[in-house]
C-alpha cells in the first residue's frame, strides 16, 4: 500500500488504470478536459501492476481501476469521480491541487 500512496503523491493527478479498460479512459479524458494533465499508471504495462492492483483492492477500489488521486489524497474510482463532476467539485479539487490554474 506503500508503493501506491508514494505513486499518487507524485503529482497533482495520479490515474491507476489498465490500457483495455474504456472507464479509464473516459476518466483520463474527463480530467484531461478541465486542463489537467495527469500521470497515468497503466497496471499491465507496469512492472509492479499487480502488486499495485492488489493493493487498491485493499484501498477498497472495486473494481481496482480507474483509481484516482487529486492532491495526493485518494479520490476513489469512476463513480467518485463521476458524481464529483456532475455536482460541480472535481473543477474546485483540480484547481485546489493546482492541477490546473483559473
């Protein structure tokens, strides 16, 4: 667990995500779209990806991707993410991660 808060420390927006999963994506994108320019993980692609995944299970992401950090906190996953933008937050805890700049 570890290993993942020290990931989703190293920048203001940290994405787990795996390369064939489409809600990642339309994640990334949806964050990418206010300007944002996060560091993204893709679990197969890394050398630690199940080590990783294993522990966002732990965090209590089901299913263990999208995760998403804003801030070097975790956010949760696309649920989390989805109902922040929809009730107008995810643009305040970008610009307060200084994700992005008004």
């Amino acid at each position: 667990m570890d290993m993942v808060m020290k990931l989703g420390a190293t920048s203001p927006v940290v994405i787990f995500s795996k390369s064939s999963c489409c809600i990642s994506h339309s994640i990334e994108t949806l964050i990418r779209s206010f300007g944002a320019n996060p560091t993204v993980y893709e679990l197969d692609r890394h050398s630690n990806g199940k080590q990783i995944e294993k522990a966002l299970t732990e965090l209590g992401c089901q299913p263990s991707v999208p995760a998403v950090f804003i801030g070097n906190e975790f956010i949760g996953g696309s649920n989390e993410i989805m109902s922040l933008n929809v009730r107008g937050k995810l643009k305040h805890l970008l610009i307060r991660a200084n994700a992005i700049w008004v």
